[in-house]
C-alpha cells in the first residue's frame, strides 16, 4: 500500500494542542489569584475557571489524540500494510479550498473501485452503535474522566459528512465521479475496542475487521487510473506533505505476511 502523510499537519496540530493546554493551566491560575486578590471579582472568577477548564480539556484531548502512540494513522497503516501498490491512502488532507463547509476526512482510501473515507476513532473500551447514535459503555471513574483523548462524538454522522466535503471538493477542483463510488466506514483501530452493532447504516470495523472489509470491497475497476491520480494529486497538497511512499507488506518481526 502507498501511503501519502501530511506530517506538517500533524505538526500544527500537536503545537496548537500544547498552546490550549498551556493557555488553560494559564486561565485557570488567574482565578486562583482573583479569588484571593479580588474577591469582589468572584463571579468572573468562576467564570473564567468554567473557560480554563475547557481549553484546559480539550488541549489535552488533542495532545492524547496527535501524541499518543500509536496514532490513528499509524495504526491504520500498521493493519492495511498487507495491500498492495493499487491502493493509496492519504492521511489528513488539507483540501485548499476556502468554500468548504464542515469537517475535513483524516484518512482517505483510493482504490481502483473508488473512494474509501475511513473515519476513526483511536479509543479503547467498549461502544454501542444503534442507527446512528453511539454510546460509549464506561464504569467507575471512567464516567467522569475527559481527557481520554479523540472523543467518540458521532463517527456516523460526521464519516457522511466528510464524504460530501469529500465530493464537493473535488467537483471545485474539476474532478467529477459518481456519487456511489464515494464511500466510508468507521473504523475503530485500537486493539482494546469492541462495538456492539444493533444497526448501522455504515460499515462498522475493529481493529481486526478492518483489513478484511478493505480486501473484500474487490478489485473491480470503477475508478479509472487517471482519475485515481488526479485524486491523489490534489488530496496531497499542501506544507509538509510526505509520499506517496510504499509501505512493507510487513511490520518489523512479523513473518508471513502476505499481499492482497
């Protein structure tokens, strides 16, 4: 498989997570000393300690979610690693384009049967998927822990969202394909994650099934060779842009590993 990584991207955003976590240590000292200080200022006191503690949170779920090891795209890597040269994957693609509305895909599967956006979610644990709602089962301390990093949200709604992002920044950049052959799954890399699917409208994988669901969606050319160039081309613009590069069909000390 060929892999194109936006490693400048990755940068950015492992700096703008250290920021929040810094600004909301910061936003969170400055009620301590309004609150002995200042008293009279309580009420701002409170709520400036309400805003650190969001920034504060939410810089240390991104800092989870882009330094932790390994990271999504990584562990993808790690479980398609077995496909060979006709599949591409660009990880977090800038999509230049000012008129786009809504969350960009992170990972995004080219292949000669079309357009795969894998939308995934790096936890552990256990989830619940019913439709398009989703519950993440916690117990004990869990429930009220925050900064486990890469919140669950909801992957269904926002994998079809990027998957018309997807389609109408293509058609900005000239690039016009049939609607079916834009597609996405959730997927859910970690090895310590377990789903429950009641009912899904989307294809729903763990870190075991994701290889066998890529294989299994076939070989049949739907997506001819330059349109899947033009795809990859204008999905790996941008500062830092890494690939395409062809991963080893087998990570270090694992044998028997073969192509598919």
């Amino acid at each position: 498989m060929r892999v194109v990584r936006n490693t400048g991207y990755i940068k950015r955003q492992k700096r703008t997570s250290r920021i929040l976590v810094w600004v909301g240590v910061l936003v969170l000292a400055s009620t301590i000393l309004i609150t002995q200080f200042q008293p009279d200022w309580i009420l701002f006191g409170y709520g400036l300690l309400i805003l650190g503690f969001i920034v504060f949170s939410n810089g240390m779920q991104e800092s989870t979610k882009w330094n932790g090891k390994p990271r999504a795209d990584e562990a993808i890597d790690d479980l398609l690693r077995r496909l060979n040269d006709r599949y591409t994957i660009i990880h977090y693609p800038e999509m230049l384009e000012k008129k786009l509305v809504g969350r960009r895909p992170e990972h995004v599967l080219v292949y000669s049967g079309g357009v795969m956006i894998i939308t995934a979610r790096g936890l552990p644990g256990k989830f619940k998927v019913e439709g398009n709602r989703w519950k993440r089962e916690r117990k004990g301390l869990a429930k009220i822990m925050i900064f486990g990093g890469d919140p669950l949200k909801n992957p269904s709604i926002e994998c079809v969202e990027q998957q018309r992002v997807l389609r109408t920044f293509l058609e900005a950049r000239g690039i016009s394909i049939d609607e079916d052959l834009i597609e996405g799954l959730v997927a859910f890399p970690n090895p310590k994650a377990e789903v429950e699917i009641i009912s899904s409208d989307l294809a729903v994988v763990t870190a075991k099934e994701l290889y066998p669901a890529i294989r299994d969606l076939g070989t049949e050319a739907r997506l001819h060779a330059k349109e899947r160039d033009q795809i990859i081309e204008v999905l790996s613009q941008g500062n830092g842009v890494e690939g395409p590069i062809t991963l080893p069909q087998q990570s270090k000390g694992t044998k028997g590993a073969h192509a598919t």
